[in-house]
C-alpha cells in the first residue's frame, strides 16, 4: 500500500526501515515521507509504531538510544554538577 503519494513510499518502505532500526524522524530524512503536502504523516507514524511494536529488535535499539541520551540521563548530569 502506497503511504505517501508525494514521494511514492509504501508501507513495505517503512517496515524495512524500521526493522533497520530507523525512527520517523530519519526514516523522513531517508525517504522523505510527510515532507510534502504532509497528508500522510499520521499514517506514516501508525506504521512505524506498528512495525516498532512487532519488531522488539528496533524498538530496543530505539529504547537504548533514549537510555544514552544525557537528556534523559539526570543521575550523570547531576553526577557531575
Ligand atoms: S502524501 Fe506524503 S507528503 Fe504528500
């Protein structure tokens, strides 16, 4: 099923990018889904997290890249003040 009309990206797309590891954001940057006229943006995200949801591998990936952000890390921030 064709996601995006503007870009010509269909659901396979997404899924083979979220099994990458790939978020919205990047997968955005990679194939430029919702950059256009932007319709398809709420079912672009209904995707990815269906897929993340299905494939634990990219959705762990996705949660240690979170766990090492400093932003979500206040024990080492406050470690080191
Ligand atoms: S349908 Fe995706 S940007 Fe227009």
């Amino acid at each position: 099923m064709i996601v995006c009309v503007c870009h010509r990206v269909s659901d396979r797309d997404i899924a083979r990018h979220v099994r990458a590891g790939m978020g919205f954001d990047d997968i955005q940057f990679e194939l430029g889904v919702a950059t256009q006229c932007g319709r398809c943006e709420g079912c672009a995200r209904d995707v990815v997290a269906q897929c993340s949801a299905t494939n634990p591998v990219a959705a762990i990936q996705l949660a240690s890249a979170i766990t090492e952000s400093r932003a979500w890390n206040s024990s080492q921030v406050s470690a080191q003040a």
